[in-house]
C-alpha cells in the first residue's frame, strides 16, 4: 500500500473508533434513563404527578 492510503485508512481508523469512545464515554456521563426496563416505571410516574 502506498503512504497516502496508509494515511487515510489511520484517519478512518482514528475517526471510527473515536466516535465509539466518545459515545461511550457521552452515555456513561449522561445515561439515558428512558429505555429499558426503567422507562415504563418512569413514564408512570411522570402521569401521575
């Protein structure tokens, strides 16, 4: 392979996989509490109030 594509493929690499870090980091800071098992118990309990 030459150096150009070698290049791009880390940049794809680095953007990929930063994105998915990123994402992960982003749900374990703000975790989305309205899926799952919890979000028909947080639904109700919205109605009610």
């Amino acid at each position: 392979m030459s150096a150009i594509a070698i290049i791009m493929m880390v940049i794809a690499c680095v953007t990929v996989f930063g994105g998915v870090i990123f994402a992960l980091i982003n749900l374990q800071r703000n975790p989305d509490e309205l899926s799952g098992e919890f979000a028909d118990e947080e639904r109700l309990s919205r109605k009610t109030l």
